[in-house]
C-alpha cells in the first residue's frame, strides 16, 4: 500500500492558473508562489456571494490516538460534490511544522483524499506562519525595549507581561526561561518563554481580522499588561500595530491549491482549537463562498471544542450562515471511547463499539444546540468489520440521524459519493438554521455557563479567586461583550482528559482567565493547556529525509 506521500508525489498535478480558472479568477489576479502555489487578493470576496453561497462544517467526535480523519473526510467530501456536479471548494487551516516533526505528521489529508503540492503545504508553505512569528516577536521586542527605555517608558510592571515569544517548533527547553541577563546593557531580567506559533494570539487575531486595516485595529487591542499603577497597556501604546501589520501584509491574503482530483483548495491560518478558535481565516472562507456555490471547512478538535468556537465565535463576529454539519466519527475510536485498548481497535468488538455510542451521542446533541441535524460521516478503516459498520449505522438511524460511509481515503471522491449526496440534502433543508448558543452581549459567566453545560454536559462551573478577579477586571476595561474561547483537554468532553466517552455530573473549574482582545475574546482555562509542545521518544523528523534529485521521503 502506497504512503501518503507516494500517493501525492504520483498524481498528476496542475498549474495553480488552471486551478484558479475553476474559480473564475484571471491569473493577472494571482500572486504566483512558483507554479502550484497562489496568493488570492481580498478584492476577490463579494459579501452578497457569501450570503448565497453554503458552508458545510466538519466536526469530530472526541479525538483519541486512532485517529478521526477530518481533513480526509473534508477533501473527499469536496471531491464529491464537485464530481456530482456541485462548485465546491474545501477551506482548510495550514499546517504547524511542530507536529509535522513530531508525532502528529502533517495535515493535508490522507490517501486519495489530499490536498497538493502536499510537501509545500505541510513544510514552508508561503510563508504565513513565519511572518506571524515575525509580527508577534517584534511586539515581543517592543515591550522588552519599552521596559529599558529611560525615555518613552509607559512604566510597565514586567510582572505582569504575559506576552511570551513564539517559533513554529516544538521546544520543550525553552517553555520557561529568564531573559535580560548579563548587566543593565542586555534589558531587564524577567521570567517569560516560548509558544509554538500556532499558539500566538498574532494568529488567532489574524484569523478573525476582516481586511487589513480590521488586522491593523485587532493589533494594536493587544493586551499587554500593567503599569506600575495599574493602568493597562496594549499594543497600540506602544505603537506597534502599523509595523506588526506590514509584516502581514502578504500572510492576510488566502492561498490557493489544489486537491489530488484537481478540485480547488484554499488553506489560510491556523489558531489552535484548545485555546483559540481552531480554524482558517475568515477570509478564506468568506473567499470560498464568494468564489463558488459549496464551501467544506473544518474545525479543529471536536464538536465541543472547535465547532463550538466555529459557531459562537466565527460566525457571529464573521456574520456567517452555515448551512450544514458533518460529524466524523470511526468505529475504531468509539471503541477506544467504549473502553477497548488501543493495541486490539483493529478486532471486531461489538460490545465495546457500542458502549462507545455514548460519546457520539453527545456530540450529534451538541449540534442539535445550534438548530442542526448533522450528518454522521463513518470514516472507513480496512480494519471495519461488516457487523461493526452495520451496527453504528442502525443506532443513527434509531436516533433519526443521517448516517452514510465514507471511503474517501481509499477512493477518492468516488467513496464520499452518498455523503456528499445526504449533505446536499442536509443544506436543502437547512438554509437558515443556525443560532449560536449565547448571545454577545450576556455576560462572561452566563457564556462560560451555556458552554460548559450545554456543549461538555456539565453540572457546573468553578472559578479560583484569581479567575473571578480576573474576570472583574477585563469588565472593568469595559469588555464584557468579549466572545468566550474556553481553553481545556481536547482527549475529553470534560476538562479531565482520562474521563473518556461521555462524562456526566463534572463541574469545569476554571483556574484563570487571559485577555485575547486583539482577536475578541476571553480563554478561561480549564486545566493545563500545554502551549509549547516536546517532541517525542521517537520524532517524525527522524523519518523525513531529501534525495540526490530533491524528492522527500518519510513526510505524512
């Protein structure tokens, strides 16, 4: 059987100008990153295009180490409807080069079901992630300076600066460090770190941002800290939005790509989905939409985590009307959530599978929360057994929910066929359904309350004192109709990541409480959120290697 990467490097690829003609945009229109790789121009977005246009979002149930396949499922679904004859582009995140050298891998998808030129878009790509490293390090830069600085100084507490640098690696040495060593020339020692760049609130602004001048705004709302007495302190004081924004101004506009059946693909940003909103770019799905009559996006993690941020997030602040969801759901991980060991998933157990119905369950209600009778998409694996399959699709249909196999991975667009037929009929019979779960104008702790009881099915909510003084002071900033971005585990629907399945009579305990005003909201945090991942026992770096001629190999 072929890897991912042969079956990418053995399939027929075409010039991005051909990809881009689908689309009806002129090649004068594009902004060439060699000949598989284009900028798309945000004059391109028609906001009344978007309004009739829809947007199917793929969700997940809880993840587990099996593996769930949404960006397959999203590609091959995209494949499918266009092959049944509906325009359709997938709209996907970009990839962080710490899992591809992980233990992750990329996040092109899999099989006959990826997006191309798979190494581009799983390594460098066109930059974006580096020059959101580069914005969010020079503000990193500004503060340290300010700090220094006789004159000019705004007499930030360095206490209470919790900007930390950012690179797109994982490094787990440098999570906590101490900077300004070395006597009163080097700066003023204080303890900060490193996150991965997917983790900088530069990103999650960036992915919220509706043009530039909107990214210019969010930037400078930074928060940064306190002075000394007390008065808070954003980007815009330091006059650091205008420099942070030149050095996005090519990383703001979507990328275009193709899929392995030729169907366009957009890829643009990539927050996390645990402590940000865990999709693309407004942008690039508003630029999907605008530019055919289907857009299929993602969004990370499961249905509690990233289609609730999807939701109430970016498609309030967006003004966005998804029309459709897609659960993904494999028999392998309801066997894992049922209880059985990760060693066997590939045995038939039929009592396992259906104890872990509980977890899907949950999720199909979640979507329920947003007026949506999603479609469960069982992502196939060759371990499936016949009374596996026959099984899961006999419980949706006693829940009266729409269920259809995908093999999408093994088949292309031809194995998504009768999902991408029942989606089709899902956005028929929902064009205006979606409502979000609270309203922006509640406040935090009725946000914070809707979420945790409704989406993770808890009994109640906690705060430490600091959380409940924190939460007092951005209302104080005059905040409070801030969206709410909850940060915990993504291995659970509680904040525990060993309760598995479905949790009941939990209470979410939120510890603290950050300020992302840049991108518009709160991230309470539930847990311990690790925001500079390590590399493993085993890297996957170890496994990607280049030929005399140039081609990778051990890339997935």
């Amino acid at each position: 059987m072929k890897s991912d990467i042969e079956i990418a490097q053995a399939s027929k690829i075409q010039h991005v100008v051909n990809i881009a003609k689908q689309l009806g945009v002129e090649e004068d229109d594009l902004e060439l990153y060699g000949k598989y790789k284009a900028k798309l121009p945000l004059k391109l977005i028609d906001e009344e295009k978007v309004k009739k246009s829809k947007l199917i979002l793929v969700t997940a149930i809880t993840p587990t180490p099996a593996g769930e396949g949404k960006t397959t499922t999203s590609i091959g679904l995209t494949q499918a409807l266009n092959k049944i004859g509906k325009k359709t582009t997938v709209v996907l995140r970009e990839p962080s080069l710490g899992p591809v050298f992980g233990i992750k891998g990329g996040a092109a998808g899999g099989g006959y079901s990826q997006v191309i030129p798979m190494e581009d878009i799983n390594l460098h790509f066109t930059g974006d992630l580096s020059a959101v490293e580069k914005a969010h390090n020079l503000l990193a830069a500004l503060i340290d300076n300010n700090i220094q600085l006789k004159e000019g100084n705004l007499g930030i507490d360095p206490r209470t600066v919790e900007w930390k640098r950012v690179m797109d690696m994982n490094e787990r040495a440098l999570r906590d460090i101490v900077i300004g060593l070395g006597g009163p020339k080097q700066g003023v020692p204080r303890e900060t770190g490193f996150n991965i760049t997917a983790a900088s609130e530069v990103m999650a602004t960036l992915c919220m941002a509706r043009d530039l001048q909107d990214l210019k705004k969010r930037l400078g709302n930074i928060f940064i800290g306190y002075t000394y007495d007390d008065k808070p302190i954003f980007a815009r004081d330091l006059k650091a939005q205008g420099a942070m924004t030149v050095l996005l101004k090519d990383a703001i506009k979507p990328n275009l790509v193709q899929t392995l059946e030729g169907n366009p693909a957009i890829i643009h940003g990539g927050p996390f989905a645990n402590i940000a909103q865990g999709t693309n770019t407004i942008i690039a799905t508003k630029m999907g939409l605008s530019l055919s009559d289907y857009v299929v996006t993602e969004a990370g993690f499961a249905s509690e985590l990233g289609a609730e941020k999807f939701f109430n997030i970016k498609s309030q602040f967006g003004e966005l009307m998804p029309n459709a969801v897609v659960i993904v759901a494999t028999i392998r991980a309801l066997k894992y959530h049922g209880g059985e060991k990760l060693a066997v998933l590939s045995n038939e157990n039929l009592e396992a599978l259906e104890k872990g119905f509980e977890n899907l369950d949950k999720h199909i209600e979640n979507m329920e929360h947003y007026n949506f009778k999603p479609v469960v998409a069982i992502n196939k694996f060759s371990s499936d057994t016949d009374a596996e399959v026959a099984l899961l699709k006999k419980h949706c249909e006693q829940k009266g929910v729409i269920v259809a196999l995908n093999d999408a991975w093994a088949q292309g667009g031809d194995g998504a066929i009768e999902l991408a037929e029942k989606v089709v009929s899902a956005v028929t019979d929902c064009p205006t359904c979606f409502k979000p779960l609270y309203e922006l104008d509640w406040s935090f702790e009725d946000k914070i309350y809707a979420i945790a009881t409704k989406m993770y099915g808890a009994k109640d909510v906690e705060y430490t004192i600091k959380a409940k003084n924190q939460l007092k002071k951005i209302n104080e900033l005059g905040m409070s109709n801030l969206a709410v971005c909850i940060a915990k585990t993504q291995k659970s629907l509680s904040d525990d990541m060993h309760k598995k399945g479905r949790p009941r009579d939990f209470t979410v305990k939120i510890r603290e409480v950050e300020l992302s005003s840049g991108a518009g909201f709160i991230v309470p945090i539930a847990g311990t959120i690790m925001r500079m991942p390590g590399l493993p026992s085993k890297p996957s770096a170890e496994k990607i290697d280049i030929d005399e001629n140039g081609n990778i190999v051990g890339l997935f």
